[in-house]
C-alpha cells in the first residue's frame, strides 16, 4: 500500500501571515492541526499522492460512498 505524500508549496505572498503567527501554536495537537490547515487551505501544502486528479480534486476513498 503506498503511503500518502504532500509537498510545501511555499509562498511569498503569505510570508508577512506566518511571520505573525505564534510558533509555540505547533507544539500542541490542536495548533499543530490548526497550521496544517491553514496551509492546506493556502495552498502551501499539496497532496502529490498516486490518488490526485488533473483537476487537483481527490478521489473519494473507499468505503465512504454515497
């Protein structure tokens, strides 16, 4: 089974938003969630796994049908 990989995509436009960001935040599991997010919704991280499409949707896993 392959394991999922992600990327950082890094971003100059949001340097001045991490710069204010408290980075004691990801020494906790919710801040450590709380970032991840951030930077997903960013687009500073980017799932480059064998499931991803051309369009940049994921696939629905297996098992969570309609």
């Amino acid at each position: 089974m392959p394991s999922e990989s992600f990327c950082l995509a890094a971003q100059a436009r949001l340097d001045s938003k991490w710069l204010k960001t408290d980075i004691q935040l990801a020494f906790t599991r919710d801040g450590l969630c709380g970032l991840w997010n951030e930077m997903v919704k960013d687009g500073e991280i980017v799932y480059t796994g064998t499931e991803s499409t051309q369009n940049g949707e994921l696939p629905p896993r297996k098992g969570k049908g309609l």
